[in-house]
C-alpha cells in the first residue's frame, strides 16, 4: 500500500482531482479509511459554512431550478450537515465534495471526500 489511492473504495472518479488525505484516521465513517459506503449518484459540491460541530460541517450547496411558469431558471439553495472524518482538514469557506451515504445522525446523512478549493 503505497498511496491512499490504492486503499480507497471511493470510486477514482469522484476523487482523482483532489490531494488525497496524507493523514490514516480510524474513523469508521471515513470514506477513505473507514467501512462507509458512498453512494455514486450523490455526489455533490459545495461550500463550507460552518465547521463549528464536532466531525460534522454545514454545506451550502447552490444549484439552478427550472421554472417553467416564468420560463427562466431560478437560483435554488440547501444547507446539507456532512460527517468530516478527523483526516480531512477543511476550513469555513473551502470548496468541498460530498457523497451521500448512510444516515449517520438525525441530520447527517453525507460525508465529506475532500477539498475542492480553499476559501479565501
Ligand atoms: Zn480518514
């Protein structure tokens, strides 16, 4: 095992443009070292807004809505909780990519993969 790659079950798709964790954590809810699976179709990318909760971050996840009655489409948003395994270093601002898993807690049913972008 030479790099985080080859010890990963994330589909290589979904994370080959990030830098992977340099850290191994022990977090079963880590979707690079854990046992979690993540689900391919829910994938998405947004931007930290809180990272104040212990192993868990708010994303603002922005995305385009189709209104046929006005015929244009609208700006949509929704706040989604993701488990932060203690591996992944992410600050309020940073783009990220998150996966929908398993429902981890009332709220948190995605985890995050990595950072996208930083903040500025
Ligand atoms: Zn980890």
């Amino acid at each position: 095992m030479s790099s985080s790659y080859e010890i990963s079950r994330i589909p290589r798709q979904f994370v080959e443009d990030l830098v992977p964790p340099k850290e191994i954590c022990d977090d079963e809810k880590c979707p690079w070292h854990g046992t979690i699976r993540i689900r391919r179709r829910g994938i998405l990318e947004g931007k930290v807004i809180s990272a104040k909760m212990t192993r868990t971050v708010t994303v603002l996840i922005e995305y385009l809505h189709f209104s046929r009655k006005y015929d244009r489409y609208e700006r949509r948003r929704s706040k989604i909780h993701a488990h932060l395994p203690p591996c992944i270093k992410v600050q309020e601002g940073d783009l990220v990519r998150i996966a929908e898993a398993r429902r981890m807690a009332k709220t948190v049913s995605h985890v995050v993969l990595g950072k996208v972008r930083k903040g500025d």
